[in-house]
C-alpha cells in the first residue's frame, strides 16, 4: 500500500498554515465526494477499480490470446495523450530494461506507439519495423479524426489491410459506444470494439480499455492492478487528515500558494518509472492549468539527472519543490564483488547490493535538496509491480481531483489545448476553415 510523508515539505511552512491547507483540503475532498462541483460529468474513473465489470477483463485478455495464438510479435497501439501514457508508463514499469533486446520470455508481443507526433522519420521508421513482425493494432480514440493518431492510423490500417487476409482480427478499436468516425470505420470493417466511458477524460482513462488492453496484451496482471487500485479506492474514500491524498494536496497547494513555490518535479530514481514522470505531467498539468493559476509539473530521473539537473535544483531560482517516488524494494538482486586491485576504489562497497547504495544516494541528495530549500513529499511504494501501480495510478488521479478543487479549478477540462488545433487546422487548410486559414495568413504575412 502506498504511504505518504510530506513533514521533508510542511517544515518549511507555519504549523498554522499546515493547519489551514488540510481544511482547505477537507473542503476540497467533500467537493469531489459529493461530486456536485465542477466536471462531474466527468468522475466515472472515481468507481473504476471496483466496478470493472469481469466480462470487460475477460475481453481484453481474450483479445490478447488471440494475438499469442496468431504468433502476433509486435502491437501497434495508436493513441495521444491519455490514449497512450498511462499503458506506456506501465509496460515499461513492468517490462525488462533491455525488453527490446532480449525474446519474450513467455511468448508476449512487444508493444510500440505511435499517433502521438507528426514525425515523418518515427512513422517511416515504425515500417521498418513492422514489415519484420507479425503485427496487430490497438487504435484509441473517441472520435476517430484527432489529426495525430488518426495519420498514424491510416497507414497502420493499410499496411495491415494490404498484408494480412485476417486484417480484421488484428486491429481493435477503444472508441465511443455509438459515435465517431472510428466506431463507424469499426462496424463497417467488423473490428472488435471496447468503449471509452463518456464520463471518463482520457487522463483518467488508465484503467479503462484504454490502459488495460494494451497491458493485458503485452501479458501483465490487469487484474491485479485492479485490485490495486481498488485497494487505493478503499483507502482514499475516508475523509479524514490521515488520508494520504488529502495530505498531498495540501502540502502542495501550501506550497505553491503561500511559500512560492511554482514547480513540482516528480523524483523517480528507477529508470523503469520514467514514463510514471510523463503520466503525471499530463494528468496534473491539464487538470490544473487554467485560469492563470497551476503548478508547473516536471520530472527527473536519478541519479543520471543529478548529473544534468541537479545544480539548478540544488542552488536556481527557488521556485521548486519534489514529489519522491521512493521504491523500497529492487525485484532482482545484484551484489558489488571485491577487486584485488581496487584501482576505482570501490572495494568498501564490496558485499554490499547496488539498491543499498541507491538508498544512500537518494537520501543524501533529500538532505542536500532540504539544505537548499527544496520541499520535498515523498510517495512509497513497497515494489514495482501491477499491484502498485495500479494503487499510485488512483492515488495520484484521486488527489489531483482534491488538489484541483482547492487551488479552485476544474480538473476535468481543458480548454487550452484546442488553441493550436485551430491554428494546425487553417494551415493545413481544412475544409470548414477557410475564414481562419485566410486570417492566418494574413497574420503571418504581415
């Protein structure tokens, strides 16, 4: 289960203070279970673990021995945004650093993505792979014509069209229940479907179809990160100052609002998590935003960023504080030998295992960060595994939508993002744009 320190953050704020944010939070926390505040045709994620329904799991592991049984080596899976982060940042959590380079131990497909750029060189070198696998695609989108993973996809379909008589059963679709160019595309072309809830925005989607059919394909426990998660659920749906989530968004609401502090980086020191770092940027980013208020979510992935970032974090502009994923314990083991030369002088860590020395690293740049004013919370989890990362997935989406609440936004919108769609569109000279792409012009000529 996942536990939360945040005393490395409120020792740089008043007892007052701290006292004032977890009412603060409270309040917050009754908005959102209530849900009568703003976005809450959008809280369908809040009963995810628990309301799952056994036929949806059964389907996605249907879905992916079907694929196992055709000898599918590689998943295309087609989606931006919340489309693809959150599966992302649990295959490669779970998945073998070197996954790439080594064969599936138990006969799985390696999953790749694409749909979330415009870059010519990724998709042609996308074909390059593919024309060496045996290939299937999973496309995520509720309508079907968001530019990005709707190129991606057309030239996906047609090389599976093109090269497989059973083109059909190697591409499934996460779309709208009744609507859309791709629900239409998907009756048409008998592909199998799964639904992407309408009350459920795509940054909160990880544990719907929309994360858990790539996972589950790629031969992980969906069914375990449900439990996760629902565990998590249990937990967070106490009101109460010991709730971790509410101690989360009030720390980090006191300190953006009342020490200054305009930057969270998230803290991962297992490479493995990068993608976590990713996953999180997008959900408290667009939740938070708008209306010239938020805080700006970054991440950093140690000790190698130490090497990079570290001095600004450690002597910049004191507008940071850091959110710790702390991993209290490696799922392998590796143990440093003794060397009769020690040339790199290292044999005082001989018999000692690299995780120890990890530990002692990231509590030595904790105790620096804190010397240099750097708050710092802390988020632990006993392992990398389905289990736990199905509990920091409700964890962090539970206490975004309290953190959101109480800086006084809605976090289910996101308004912003269609400025440079519209923008895209007229330079690209979309049908039903001409009025814009005429302004546009004229705007750059000048």
């Amino acid at each position: 289960m996942i536990k939360v320190n945040v005393k490395d953050c409120l020792c740089f704020a008043g007892e007052q203070s701290r006292k004032e944010y977890i009412a603060k939070a409270l309040d917050a926390f009754d908005v959102l279970a209530s849900e009568k505040g703003a976005g809450n045709d959008f809280l369908g994620w809040k009963a995810l673990p628990t309301d799952t329904p056994e036929e949806l799991i059964a389907g996605c592991e249907a879905v992916r021995d079907l694929w196992k049984a055709k000898g599918v080596e590689l998943v295309v899976v087609v989606g931006i945004g919340g489309s693809y982060l959150g599966a992302r940042c649990a295959i490669e959590a779970l998945s073998s650093s070197f996954a790439k380079q080594l064969p599936s131990p138990n006969g799985y497909p390696e999953v790749v993505f694409a749909g979330n750029n415009l870059s010519e060189e990724y998709l042609a070198e996308l074909f390059d792979l593919i024309a060496l696998k045996n290939t299937a695609c999973i496309v995520i989108s509720k309508s079907g014509t968001t530019t990005e993973p709707a190129v991606a996809f057309r030239l996906v379909k047609e090389y599976i069209d093109k090269n497989y008589s059973d083109s059909s059963e190697r591409i499934v679709a996460i779309t709208d229940a009744k609507r859309g160019a791709l629900k239409t595309l998907s009756t048409q072309e008998g592909y199998r479907t799964f639904v992407v809830p309408d009350n459920v925005g795509g940054r909160f989607s990880v544990l719907t179809p929309v994360g858990l059919l790539p996972i589950a394909v790629a031969g992980f426990d969906i069914r375990a990160m449900l439990q996760g998660a629902a565990e998590m659920q249990k937990t967070l749906c106490v009101k109460g100052e010991d709730n971790p989530a509410i101690q989360y968004a009030a720390a980090r609401n006191l300190m953006y609002s009342e020490c200054g502090k305009k930057v969270e980086i998230m803290v991962t020191y297992n490479p493995k998590l990068q993608y976590l770092g990713e996953w999180w940027k997008q959900l408290y980013g667009e939740s938070e935003g708008k209306d010239g208020k938020g805080i700006f979510p970054a991440s950093v992935t140690n000790t190698a960023d130490l090497h990079s970032m570290g001095q600004f974090i450690q002597e910049g502009e004191r507008i940071l504080m850091e959110t710790v994923i702390n991993v209290e314990k490696a799922n392998r083991s590796v143990v440093i030998g003794s060397d009769p030369q020690n040339l790199d002088q290292l044999n005082f860590l001989a018999g000692k295992h690299v995780e120890h020395c990890g530990a002692m690293a990231q509590l030595g740049t904790k105790l620096a960060h804190l010397d240099g004013g750097v708050p710092q919370m802390e988020v632990s989890i006993e392992r990398i595994n389905e289990y736990n990362l199905g509990s920091l997935f409700y964890f962090f989406e539970f206490a975004c939508g309290v953190s959101a609440y109480l800086l006084g936004v809605n976090p289910f919108n996101q308004p912003g993002v269609e400025a440079y769609k519209k923008n895209m569109f007229a330079l690209l000279e979309k049908p039903g744009y001409e009025e814009a792409t005429k302004a546009i012009k004229e705007r750059l000529g000048k």
